[in-house]
C-alpha cells in the first residue's frame, strides 16, 4: 500500500489545458497520471482495492441513509418482493 501512496504523492494536479486537448475531466486525467505510474501487478492490485473500498463505502454510506430515512429496513425482510410468475 505504500508503494500506491507514494506514487500518488508524485503525480501533479492536472492542468486546464489538458483537459482542453483531451476533453478527459480533472478526475480522469488525474486517475489516468495515478495509472501510468502502475509498474506490478502488486500495484495494480492496490490500487484495484483502494478504488473497491472507496465505492464500498460509498455504498454502505447510502444505504445507511435509506436505512436511517426508513426507505430500507427490516419490514423489506419479511416482504416477498420477487415478480410473481404466471
């Protein structure tokens, strides 16, 4: 994990002008600066599980929202929310 987080601290802001020529977004030319500096497969993999955690947290950030406004919850357990077949 160290080996991602001191590639990260290399790469550099990603400028106006680079998104002008590519029509990329700050984000993606960032991430892409990030993925050329990917040399192993061990790196790769890093990174591959910060990107899966991050969204994972995302994810349980929401649900805990649905869960806390009551749009999810426990009666969703006991509901048969299948289509039923014909």
């Amino acid at each position: 994990m160290e080996a991602t987080e001191a590639m990260a601290q290399k790469v550099q802001e990603p400028t106006l002008a680079a998104h002008e020529r590519t029509g990329l977004n700050q984000a993606q030319i960032h991430f892409l600066q990030i993925l050329s500096h990917i040399k192993t497969d061990e790196a790769l993999t890093d990174l591959k599980r910060l990107v899966r955690n991050y969204y994972a947290q995302q994810l349980q950030k929401e649900a805990d929202k649905y869960w806390a406004e009551g749009k999810i919850g426990d009666h969703l357990l006991n509901e048969h929310l299948r289509t039923p077949y014909k």
